[in-house]
C-alpha cells in the first residue's frame, strides 16, 4: 500500500470522526432552532468555505477536531449604536433586509440615516433620523449586517442558544458525542458482519526458541484443551491461562492434521506474565444473526471499559508523559492499522469514535461534558451561571488543553525522530 493511499485513508478517518461529533450538534441544534452560523472542521485559518442557507460551511487548516458556532453562545461581534449612522435596505414588505454600517456612499438604492433606536434581538424594530425626520422601520427577522464587505446575520433572541430551554440545549451538546457512539456500534458491527466467528483456536505463529516451540508447538496446530478444560473457540480463554501459568507445566491436547497430540507446555515469564512466543488466529465462518448482535455488543462494551480504564489512570496521575498520545502518534498508529487492511482500521476507527465520546462527556471546561455541567448547575439554580464567567472558563480550559497538546505533540515528535 502507498504511503498516499495510507495517507488519505488516515485523513478520511479524522474528517469522519469529527464530521459525525459536529453534525450531532448541528442537526439538533438546527431542530431546536438555533441559528448555526458556522460548521467547520478542523481550527485555525479557512482552507475552503461556502455558504449553504444561514450556515457557512469551512473546513479549517489544522485536522485536530471541529466546531459548531451557535449564535448567542459567544457575544455578537457586529453591533449598532445610537447615533450611529448606517444605511438599510428594505424588501417589498418595507421590512429592513439589510444593515450596511460602512461604505454608505458605494451603497445604492438604500436609505441612509441615524440611528435613534435599534432592537435586532426581541422587538425587531429600526428608528432611524432621516434627513431630520424619524421613521421606523420592522426588520425581517433573517436581515443581513453587512461591514468590512461581511455579511452576518442577525441573531433574534428566539434563534439564540441561551433563549432555549435547558432541555433543549443540553440535547445540542450531547448528541455530539452520542453521534460518536452510534457510529461505533454501526462500525463494529460491519467489522463483526466482515470477519465472521472464530470456529476454533488455532496457532499462527510459532516463535523459534521461545517456550512454545520447546514444548512442540507448531504452527497449524488447533487448540481442543488445556488440563482437560475445552478451549474451542474461546481465545481469551487460551490467552489467560497462558497468562496466569508462568513456570507452571499445562497439558495441551492439540489436533495437528486431524491427530490429537498431547503436549506439556510451561509457558515463561515475560514483562510480569507467562508467554510462549505464539500467534493466535483461528478458522472462522459468517456469523449468525444473534452472533453478530453480541460480537458488536462485546465489542463495544470491552473497549469502553478499556478507555475509561486508561481514563482513570489519567486523573489519578498514574501515567508518563510518553503513555500519552497527541494527533501525532494517533495519525501514526492509524497509519499502522490503515496498512494491516480495511477490517483493522474500520475497528480502530470504531474505538477512537468511542474514546473521542467519552472524551468529550468528560467535565473538563471547553468540552461537551462541561457545557452540559453548567447546564445542570443552571437546573439546579432555577437561572443561568453568568455568561461572561462561564465563557471565561472555558477559554482557560481550551488554553490549557491546547498547552497540553503541544507538549504532548512535541514529545510525538521526539519519540518519532529518536524511531
């Protein structure tokens, strides 16, 4: 496989992942009626933009996540004030459709004047000092603010995020993640439906030298028992007491070409476990229905365990810096199961759509988890938490996890270039 091919491939996971998180968020947000200014993919400068309906739709230089901007989540960077003076644009309704606030004299068939009054989030109205005299205009709830040759929206409150009910917001938030989830179990289940069921437990590889081939072990040889426990399809099974058994002498009975052979195996010692120096796989056939619903189930269960595992270990500080992993070492590893074929890598891509659910949920400020922290807090309360106060929480949270990144990125870096 070409190091392009395995590039794209790699490439084509993260826009999967990220995509499938922030439409979460779109969609719901979207059905909730909050106006989506911006879907993007990726951070930092716009590679490529265009503009569908309210949303504009970019996709961003850095490949390390998305975002979906909500109007009234941050404050409205185009405002107009009192005495300002602006010209408007009306449709056949006499209904402002658009406010241009610079380059009025390039502007034509408007109205110029002053403002006296203006309310684009509840009323919706303009009163403007025409030539000396006051006129009042309704401004269509989509009207376009135009300046520096942008146009924005304007944002009705009953289009802004906070004017939603808790409810309805914290579905926005959580469906992100939740999208992430879904895609999983949708992924593992085509990995189960792919590879089928193992119908035995059958040696790969045999290592020369190692525990395995002293006990003569070769490869072919399908697994029935070990000390007259029956092994059939079972490879955790084979693996644990492996495992569990070093210096200890197990009684194998193999079936080497359709002979059942009796062996004694001691498997040794090895980073705190026994080992043989063998490579498990195994004949398999099409699973069944009901096999298919349980591999995916077991799947999805066994590495969300392991995630929130590691997770673990991660607040209580019980890791190294070198355990952790930044868009680096994850675009290497993906690289690595991209070459093994495309079962591995749609199995990895399942596994890192859950992590980056779980990840998400966590409440740590900038992500989903805290968001929907804060909304909960604000159940609580029966009102909101201060909006300046709790933007300000999550810019220090983004900061620091872009200062974690960093590191984590340079040290991926370094363990590249040391091989």
């Amino acid at each position: 496989m070409s190091a392009i091919e395995v590039g794209l491939k790699v490439i084509l996971l993260f826009f999967v992942l990220v995509t499938i998180h922030e439409w979460g968020h779109f969609y719901f947000a979207k059905r909730a009626g909050i106006l989506v200014r911006e879907f993007a993919i990726g951070f930092g400068p716009k590679i490529f933009s265009y503009k569908k309906g309210e949303t504009r739709y970019t996709l961003r230089i850095l490949p390390i996540g998305g975002f979906v901007r909500m109007a009234g989540e941050d404050p409205e960077i185009v405002q107009v004030n009192s005495g300002q003076t602006i010209a408007i644009k009306l449709n056949k309704q006499n209904e402002v459709t658009f406010l241009y606030l610079d380059q009025l004299d390039r502007r034509s068939s408007i109205i110029m004047g002053v403002v006296e009054h203006i309310d684009i989030e509840k009323a919706l109205r303009l009163t403007l000092d025409v030539d000396g005299e006051k006129v009042t205009y309704p401004i269509h709830p989509q009207a376009m603010m135009v300046t520096k040759g942008t146009e924005t929206q304007i944002a009705p409150y009953d289009r802004q995020f906070g004017s939603k009910s808790v409810g309805k917001r914290a579905i926005a938030i959580v469906m992100g993640p939740v999208m992430n989830f879904i895609l999983a179990i949708v992924l593992f289940l085509i990995v189960v439906i792919m590879s089928g069921v193992f119908t035995n437990v059958k040696l790969d590889t045999v290592q020369a030298g190692r525990a395995g081939e002293k006990a003569g072990l070769q490869k072919g040889d399908i697994i029935m028992s070990i000390d007259k426990q029956p092994i059939g399809d079972d490879r955790e099974k084979l693996v644990s007491s492996i495992q569990s058994s070093a210096g200890k002498t197990m009684t194998w009975v193999i079936d080497r070409a359709g002979t059942p052979i009796t062996l004694q195996v001691t498997p040794e010692m090895e980073a705190g476990a026994g080992k043989l120096g063998v490579v498990i796989s195994g004949d398999r056939r099409s699973a069944t229905f009901s096999e298919v619903i349980a591999g995916t189930y077991d799947q999805v269960v066994g590495t969300t365990i392991g995630i929130i595992t590691g997770l673990q270990k991660l607040v209580l500080l019980q890791f190294k810096l070198d355990d952790l992993g930044g868009p680096v070492r994850t675009a290497q590893v993906s690289a690595e199961f991209a070459k093994m074929g495309i079962t591995y890598l749609i199995s990895w891509t399942a596994t890192l759509s859950i992590y980056l659910g779980i990840f998400n949920l966590l409440p740590i400020p900038a992500l989903d988890g805290s968001r929907l922290l804060f909304m909960g807090l604000e159940a609580l309360r029966g009102k909101p938490i201060d909006p300046n106060r709790e933007s300000m929480v999550h810019f220090v949270g983004f900061a620091l996890l872009m200062l974690l990144m960093i590191a984590v990125t340079y040290n991926d870096i370094l363990r590249l270039i040391k091989g």
